[in-house]
C-alpha cells in the first residue's frame, strides 16, 4: 500500500514530518474502523443503486473492503501515520487492493460525513452495551435488595443517624439512580442515531445520492436534515458525556458509601477479597481499592465533559479539525465507564452485611425519635409541641446514656403524661421502618414490593 497522501494533488513541499504525527489520528481512530467499513459498504451499495457505479466497481469495493476488515481483524493490516485517519488508511488499502474501482469509493461524500457517520454508528453499539451493564448491575442489586428487604440499619442525613430504614430500601435507591442512567442513554441515543452521510464536506453533494436507503442500510433512523449541522456538531457526543458523567456521579456516591460501610469503624459491609488489595507496610490492611479508584475515576469523565463543551465551543460552521479532538474523550469515557459498571455488577452480589453492626448502630442516635413524635401527634399533640416534648427526652437520654427506648413509662409520662405502655412498640426498630409504610418507604413489605414493581419494569423493557 502506498503512503501517498490521498489529498497530495495542489502541494508542491511534501508535509513537515512533525505536523505529519500532530496532526494524525490513526493511531485512536483506527478503533472506529468496523464502522468506517460499514459506512463504506452502504455508500457503495448506494451509488450503485443509483447509477454512480456500476455493479462490478460495487463487487469489487464491497468484497475488498470486507478483506480489509478481515486483515484488521487478523491483526495483520499495517496502520499509516503518512494517511493520517482510519478513513484514508483504508482507502488507501482499498485501492492497493482492487486497484481502479478503489479510487471511485470517495464519490459523492468527504471525510466530513464520513467521520460523523462512524462515531455515530460507533457511539449507537457502546450505548447499547452500557445499557446492558447498567441493567445487569441492577439485577444484581435487586438480588441483595431482596435479601435484605428487612435488614435494619441507620438511615443517614449530613452522615449523622436520622431515621432506621432497611439496607434494601437503601440499595433500590441505588437501583433508581441507575434506572435514570439507563434512561438517559436512551434518550441520547434517539439524538445518536440520526444520520450525517451525505452531507459531504459541508454542502451536500452534486450527485443523485439516496440518503435514505443508506440511512436504511445502517440502521439509522433518518438522514440527517441539514448538511452544515451534520457534519459539525458534536452535541451528540457531549449529551452522551454528559450521561456517563451522571452515571460515575452515582457510582462514585455508591463507592463513598461502600468504603464507609466497609470500614472498621462503621462494620457494615464486608468487600470480597477479590475487590480488596494489600499494603505493602501494615499487614492488617484490607483497602477498598475498587471501589476508590472508581470515585476517583468519576474525576476524569467530568473532565471529559467540559472538554468536549469547550472543544466544540465557539466553533463557526461547518467542519473544523477541532473536531478531531472529540474522539479520545469519548473513547476514554466509554472505556471507563464500561470497566466501572462491570466490577460494580461483579462485586455487589459479592457483600456480605454484617446484619448485628447495622443494627447495633440503628440502636444508637435516637434514630426513633421522630417515631416517638408521630406518636405524640396521634395521640392530639400537634407537632411542633411532640416535637419539642421528644427534643427534651432525648436530652435526657443523652444526661443517662441511654437510648428512648430503654426509658421507662414513667419517665416517658413525665415528658407526656398520655404516654401508654404500646408507646415501646413505635420506639423498636423493626416498629418504626414497618411503620412507614406507603410507596416509596421503607417498610420491608413496601421494598419488596418495589423490588416486584422494578423486576416487571425491567422484563416490559
Ligand atoms: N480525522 C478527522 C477527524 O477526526 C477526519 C475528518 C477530517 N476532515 C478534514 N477535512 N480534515 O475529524
């Protein structure tokens, strides 16, 4: 295959050999080739159905390019820096191989439509995938959910114990978190998978192209409708980023979250082995690695959020090689979060909860004080007054260091005279996350329910 540039015709001085390297693509965008080569098959069956080539120049492009990508695939193609892009590497190769036929593949498009056209195709798969590993790690979470579905543990605000609630409860929070991930990947995707072939460099093409049968061929919804937008805007590709950054924002609240229960002051959780690592000084040492370097991964997705928004910021119309710089975030990105979901889908169903810590920690922090108040406002209190009447019992809890519940009725009764002996029953844990239940609380028979309502959610999907 010859290294001659493609575009070489106008210029006298061949390129400085280190703008040929600065300005090359090759060695990221080659990841895109399954789609160039795809792209490149449906405009050729297109300009032959509409008379540009004829069927044996169609054969011959269709059967060389599908040896290329075989070549590829093999490992056995040889990338060129010289040829700049995944486009005109194989190109270039198209021609070496099938010879005349080769060099008529480039009628009626540009490298601008073209490049559009594969991140597109490209983007629409790793969309996909990422939905499944979101829905898998939802599964997973579903899983523990219901085996937990009435494990107490303390509910948390500004980290300080407020209110029991159920570790299941806690994880279908976590599974709606993704479930809007999910559905935001999919709304994406509606904007992804509009198709800019055919816009060519800029304005469109003087040939009879139909856009719509390659639309068709590629599985796109429609052509694209105005060909300077096509092939310039990337607002596809921060929308997405925008996504991934979403779903690494949670993830990286669940890591926080699984390195706090998995600590030896908190005792919740146990990590497997297999997610943990070592230190190489302190020999008692199990580190939640995993879980860190995800909350730490999240950093660099936001920073390839605001990258793309600024890359594509100010830019006038239509195509500019800024662009190019959109591929290594959004690859990065796509790599990244693919890893992070898969090690969270492996490593849930790998917690092991110590159920007695959880517990023993609900027990502490008046967590069914806000229960003891409901109760005073049954029985005709309005709730500023139980409120302030449960604020002086705890108090007192807090002089005896005790919790309310190891209070004795007569003590109670001095704060409330109405008080009866049933008042223990609201004060129990089990009573007060039993208690809340509606939609959406935390009830063991209202997580399960949840988790019933999400499995046939999933399944109509
Ligand atoms: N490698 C280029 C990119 O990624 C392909 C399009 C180049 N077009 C151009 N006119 N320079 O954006």
């Amino acid at each position: 295959m010859s290294d001659k540039k493609l575009w070489s015709g106008r210029f006298n001085q061949p390129t400085d050999a280190f703008v040929e390297a600065f300005t090359a693509s090759v060695e990221f965008d080659q990841r895109l080739y399954r789609y160039d080569i795809a792209g490149s098959i449906a405009h050729a069956r297109m300009l032959a159905r509409s008379g540009i080539l004829n069927e044996q120049e169609r054969d011959a492009i269709v059967g060389g390019l599908e040896k290329i990508r075989e070549r590829i695939e093999a490992g056995a193609f040889d990338w060129s820096i010289a040829l700049e892009d995944v486009h005109m590497n194989i190109e270039s190769a198209l021609t070496a191989e099938i010879g005349y036929a080769g060099k008529k593949l480039h009628t009626g498009r540009s490298r601008n439509d073209q490049v559009a056209t594969d991140i597109r195709l490209w983007l629409r798969d790793e969309i996909e995938a990422l939905r499944q590993s979101i829905l898998k790690l939802q599964h997973a979470l579903l899983d523990i959910a219901l085996r937990e579905a009435a494990t107490i543990m303390p509910g948390f605000t500004h980290l300080q114990t407020a209110q029991p609630i159920t570790f299941g409860h806690h994880m279908m929070a976590w599974f709606e978190m993704l479930d809007r991930d999910r559905e935001r990947l999919a709304d994406c995707n509606k904007r992804v998978n509009i198709m800019p072939l055919g816009a060519a460099a800029l304005a469109g093409t003087t040939y009879p192209i139909d856009r719509h049968y390659c639309a068709q061929q590629l599985g796109f919804e429609r052509p694209s409708e105005n060909s300077l937008d096509s092939v310039s805007d990337r607002d596809f590709a921060i929308e997405f980023s925008a996504a991934a950054a979403l779903i690494m924002m949670h993830l990286s609240r669940m890591s926080e979250e699984l390195i706090i229960w998995s600590s030896a002051q908190f005792a919740f959780i146990e990590l497997s082995d297999s997610f943990c690592t070592g230190s190489s000084i302190m020999p008692q040492k199990k580190n939640p690695d995993v879980p860190e370097l995800i909350r730490g991964k999240s950093g660099r997705i936001f920073g390839h959020l605001i990258s793309l928004l600024t890359l594509m910021k100010s830019q006038p119309l239509a195509y500019n090689k800024d662009n190019q710089e959109d591929k290594e975030p959004l690859f990065d990105c796509v790599d990244n979060v693919k890893g992070s979901l898969k090690i969270f889908a492996d490593m849930i169903p790998a917690i092991s909860c110590r159920r007695d810590n959880m517990r023993a920690a609900a027990m502490k922090g008046f967590a069914t004080a806000t229960d003891l108040a409901d109760y005073l406002v049954r029985q005709g209190s309005t709730f500023r007054d139980a409120h302030e009447i449960v604020g002086k019992a705890v108090a007192r809890c807090v002089e005896k260091a005790c919790d309310l519940s190891e209070l004795s009725l007569q003590e109670l009764q001095a704060f409330s005279p109405g008080i009866g002996k049933e008042v223990f029953d609201v004060l129990t844990l089990e009573g007060s996350v039993a208690a809340r239940n509606h939609i959406g609380g935390t009830a063991p028979n209202q997580v399960r329910a949840a988790i019933e309502r999400a499995r046939k959610r999933l399944t109509n999907q």
